[in-house]
C-alpha cells in the first residue's frame, strides 16, 4: 500500500499544471514566440538530447500523429535543421537527425526563450527570484531522480 498517496496526487497535480504556465509564460507572452517555433523547438530539443530518431518515435515524444509530425519534420527539412537518413541496418526506417544549422537555431531560440524569461522575470521582487531559482532547481534534480 502506498504511504502517501494524497501527497503524490497533489505533487502530480501541480507537475501537470507547470507545462501550461511554461508555454504561457514564455511562448504566449512575445509575439515572436508562434505555435511554429514552439513546435520546432520540442522537436530540435529531443532530437539535440536524444540523438536521431525515427518519425514515428519522434511524433510519439512530442504527442502527435503520424501526418503532423510528417509536417513538422518538413518544415525543418526545408530549413536544414533537420536531415532524414535511412537507418543502416533497416533501410526502410527513416531516422530524422538534427544538423548543426538546426543546433545553432535551436542555440537561437533559447536564448530568445532565456530573453523573454529574464523580462517577465523582471516584475518580480529578489526574494521571489530567489524561491524560484531554487525550487526550480529542486525540481529539476528530483526528476532527474526518477527518470
């Protein structure tokens, strides 16, 4: 039986809810933030972390089906952010790779994120930045934890 399981259903809740306010406060809050950039930005992200991937694992980790992220892998492509290379002992597997003209974007796009951060991070008072900072950095070593 599970010792706390009011407490993780409320720490389940509050990690559910972070997503949302990460997008509005960062991607909603500037206009050069679109839903496109914010697509691309995931998708370079885990192509950046996780190395190449097929399209189908790739539309898996981002959420959606099979025609979009056919779509959004060739908006990429189009760009030279991404190239699709057959996989060497599947042919018939295409894996998306992520190229160093899509690594310097997505280095472009963070630190557009880490700009509009910092101005919205700005209304707030030192003892708020510092709870923050460290809660987020509680966050982030705890889930690491449990990957």
């Amino acid at each position: 039986m599970d010792p706390h399981p009011a407490l993780e259903d409320r720490i389940a809740e509050e990690i559910v809810s972070i997503p949302p306010l990460f997008h509005k406060t960062l991607f909603c809050s500037d206009s050069r933030m679109t839903a496109t950039l914010a697509s691309q930005y995931r998708m370079l992200m885990i192509l950046e972390r996780d190395g190449p991937l097929p399209m189908s694992e790739l539309g898996k980790r981002l959420f959606v089906s099979k025609p979009y992220i056919t779509l959004l892998v060739d908006r990429v492509l189009k760009d030279g952010f991404v190239e699709r290379q057959q996989d060497e002992k599947d042919r018939r597997m295409i894996r998306v790779v992520l190229t160093r003209h899509g690594a310097e974007y997505l280095r472009e796009i963070r630190s557009l994120l880490k700009e509009v951060a910092r101005t919205r991070l700005s209304g707030l008072d030192a003892g708020d930045l510092w709870v923050l900072c460290r809660s987020l950095e509680n966050v982030r070593t705890i889930l690491a934890k449990i990957q």
